[in-house]
C-alpha cells in the first residue's frame, strides 16, 4: 500500500467510523444472527499470493466482518458491560498504530512513558486515590499482578521456588468474584483448593465475618492467609462489597486486600459516587477499566498499587541488553507488569480526559445511571417482571415469573437484533441484566428498549 493509497483509504474509513460512532451499526442487528462457522465459510482457506488493492480490504470488512460482529458500541446495545469508545480514543489508537513504539522501558519512548505517569496520575485526582499506577491491558492482567505481589511480599519465592516453601497460602474471595481471580490463582500456584469462596446471601456482597470466620479457621489449620479480593461493582449484579470493614480485618491479620471496580470505578468520577472508594485507601491494589465505561478503548486497565516497590520486587527483572544509564534516574513500565512490549495505551487516555473534560465525563456517566433508574422505574410498573434491586450503579437486574419465561425473553429480544441482553443467575433464579453505557446513549434508549421488551414478551 502506498503513501497515496493509505490516504485515500484511511480518509474513506475515518468517514465509516464516524458514522458508525454517530449512529451505531443501522444496516443490521445488533448481535449478529448467524451460526458458529459463517464467517469462516465466506474466507478463504489459503493467503493471497499477490498483492491486494486496499479498497478490498475495506469491501471485504464491510461485506464479511461487520455483519458478523456484535455491536458493542450501538445504543442498542445492554449486554455484558459496556466496553465503549470514542472518536478522541480511536484517533489515539490511530496515532499510536502509526508511531508504532514499544514502551517497555524509558528509553524505549520517553515522552510515553512519562505520558503514562502522567495520566495515572491524573485518573488517581479523578476518583480520589492518591497511589501510584500503571496501565495493564486487562484486569485480569492487573489482578494477576496484584496476587504476585502479594505472594512475593509474603515468601520471596521468586528466587526460592515452590520447593523452598512450607506454608500454604491462601485466597479469599466471594461466590461473586470475577472469574479471573480464581484464573490468577491457578497461574500464581495456589490451585483452586486454596481459594476460599466465601457465600454471599441477597445483597451478593462479601460478609467480613465470614471472612474473618474463614481467617481464623485456616490459621487454626496451619494455613496462611494471604490475599482478600473485594468487589466494587460485581459482575453480575453490580453489588459492592463492604470494603472498609474488609479493609480493617485485612490489616489485622496482614493480609493483601486487592479492590476491583474494573467497571465501577468510572462512577468515582462524580462526586455524589466518591462514596464507591470508602475504604479503597486501606487497601493495598486497586484496579478499574477505563475500556469498561471511559470511553476508551479496548484495551487499557488502570491499576494502582499503594507500594509500587512491592509490585516491582515481584515484576522486575533486567538483564543486560535492557540496562540504560537512565535506569536509576527513569521508570521502565515494564517492571510494572508481566510483559515486556508494551502498547502505547496511554496517549487514549490523554485524548479521551482532554477530549470531554472531567465534566463532560461525568455529564456522560450521571446520564447512564439516570437511564437505569428510569429503566429500573419501569420494570417496576409491570406486573411480570420483577425488579431485583434498585440499581445503585449502571445496571438493571430483573426476573420473570419463572426460569423459563425469562430465558425466553432474552432469547426473543436478542434474536430481534433490536437489543442485545445478557443474563445471570442471582440466588438461583434466572435475572436478566440491562447495563447502561453508550458513549452515544441518549434518554430515549430507555423507552425502545422498552417497547422491544414488550413487544418480545
Ligand atoms: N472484574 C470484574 C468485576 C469484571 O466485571 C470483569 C469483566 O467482566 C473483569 C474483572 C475482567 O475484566 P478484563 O476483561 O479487563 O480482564
């Protein structure tokens, strides 16, 4: 492709986007009605020999990709999260595509490196939490790094190995926790048998006591207490864990408290929801996702940690080829995190916080919680549906009568391609979940929403 042709093209796409982040995708469904296999039929089972002319690679995308995605950024869309974008974060993403650098260590790419300082920084002023931070790719990266951490401080097993160990280590987490705690668990070696899934009742939030219950139970075993997760924000229900409470019983027994508000943590940028970080500062790591609910685009997950000299004595790691003579004076990022190439992530963010201002942020988040409450206030004037708590973030959870009408709702719904649901089971019971957060949603949502409810009941 040359310089000629990558303008030319880039100019013709840079105009499907914007229409597709003004309107969302109006040729089709939202979720895409087709069967496992439909888009592999359509490409071919060999790479092309020869060259290509650019204008196929856009028809081809058009014709075969698009239609077989899910929209994630359509307004119809209420599945999952949301995982929204933005025009300042695509040019972003476009600019650092074109720069192309790895910000593995300072000199890799100073002014990303220093970008990126900047910008935890800055995310920290936004939500009240005074650590220092990096950008992971994901908060199951995060997380992961948080647990080594914690395993680190706790027995300097990155150079004794598992052989010189005589403790066992433990985890504590609620039946609601994200999956990928259990995932770092695995990776970290401490098995699934050493995570202890505390029960959660209605409220789906961690009880302290059983926590605490569950502390002395394993110490009376001989077992080690190591590492709580709590909450801010489940996943499936979007509860919030106490953590103050969680926080205090920590630091008792010297155990890591890690909080992930991987989506919540966004909804710490308005005042009035500042109240979602009581407690954060007692702990030791905190994570949340600006690809969530900021605007930003996949991927970028903002961690902190309150001693990032713990996170770097589990991290880093310099043999000679990466020595510089700015390594005592400089951050190299990559003794922040597992790996060593790392994205430029962090001129996004500078688009996206410049772009909107922290206002124009949160004129966007307190929109998305209105939009629950309205939806919430519906569910509850019908007879059928059965509202399952008064959202307190973006999130609507409501049953059906039975299992089985419900099931068949989302079923109806999604197959309309007028909406896109996901589910989730609360204290046995099929809940259909509505999460708000559409960088381009609009009040009106609510009401199509609501009329393609009805109209698939
Ligand atoms: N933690 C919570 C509470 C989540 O809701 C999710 C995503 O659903 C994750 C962690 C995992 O996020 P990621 O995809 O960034 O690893």
């Amino acid at each position: 492709m040359d310089s000629q042709e990558f303008k030319h093209l880039g100019y013709e796409m840079i105009d499907w986007i914007a229409d597709y982040l003004e309107n969302g995708y109006q040729e089709g469904p939202v979720f895409p009605n087709v069967a496992p296999g439909n888009t592999l039929a359509q490409l071919p089972a060999n790479p092309p020999q020869y060259p290509e002319p650019g204008s196929a690679l856009f028809n081809d995308f058009k014709s075969i990709i698009v239609p077989g995605l899910t929209h994630w950024n359509d307004p119809r869309f209420f599945g999952y999260f949301p995982c929204n974008n933005s025009a300042p974060s695509v040019l972003a993403e476009l600019l650092a595509a074109g720069v192309g650098v790895n910000t593995f260590s300072w000199i890799t790419s100073p002014a990303a490196t220093e970008l990126e300082i900047r910008m935890m920084e800055w995310l920290g002023q936004m939500i009240g939490l005074e650590w220092k931070g990096v950008i992971q790719d994901t908060a199951s990266s995060a997380t992961l790094c948080a647990l080594l951490s914690a395993r680190e401080a706790m027995t300097g097993i990155n150079f004794t190995g598992f052989a010189g160990q005589n403790q066992t280590l433990r985890v504590y987490v609620s039946d609601q926790t994200h999956s990928s705690v259990l995932k770092a668990g695995r990776v970290a070696g401490f098995g699934d048998a050493n995570v202890v899934t505390l029960k959660t009742d209605a409220s789906c939030t961690m009880n302290p006591q059983l926590l605490e219950d569950a502390f002395k139970a394993d110490l009376a075993q001989g077992l080690t207490p190591c590492f709580v997760v709590a909450t801010v924000g489940t996943t499936s229900s979007t509860a919030i864990d106490p953590v103050e409470a969680i926080a205090e019983i920590c630091k008792r027994y010297g155990v890591w408290l890690h909080v992930d508000a991987a989506l919540a943590g966004t909804a710490a940028l308005l005042p009035e929801m500042r109240w979602l970080m009581t407690g954060v500062p007692q702990a030791d790591s905190f994570l949340f996702n600006p690809h969530k609910w900021m605007f930003t685009n996949f991927d970028c997950c903002a961690y902190f940690c309150k001693d990032p000299l713990a996170l770097k004595k589990a991290m880093a790691l310099t043999p000679e080829y990466l020595k510089t003579q700015h390594d005592l004076a400089a951050e190299n990022l990559r003794d922040w995190g597992l790996q060593l190439g790392r994205r430029f992530r962090a001129l996004k963010l500078w688009f996206v916080i410049r772009s909107y201002g922290v206002e124009g942020l949160q004129q966007k988040i307190r929109l998305h919680l209105q939009m629950a409450k309205e939806f919430a206030t519906l569910i509850g004037t019908h007879s059928h549906f059965h509202l399952i708590q008064e959202p307190v973030l973006n999130t609507v959870c409501f049953k059906l009568d039975t299992d089985a009408l419900g099931e068949a709702l989302l079923a109806a719904v999604n197959a309309s391609g007028e909406a896109f649901l996901t589910h989730t089971r609360i204290e046995g019971c099929y809940v259909i979940r509505v999460s708000f957060g559409q960088t381009g949603a609009k009040v009106e949502d609510v009401a199509r929403l609501w009329a393609t409810l009805n109209r698939c009941l």
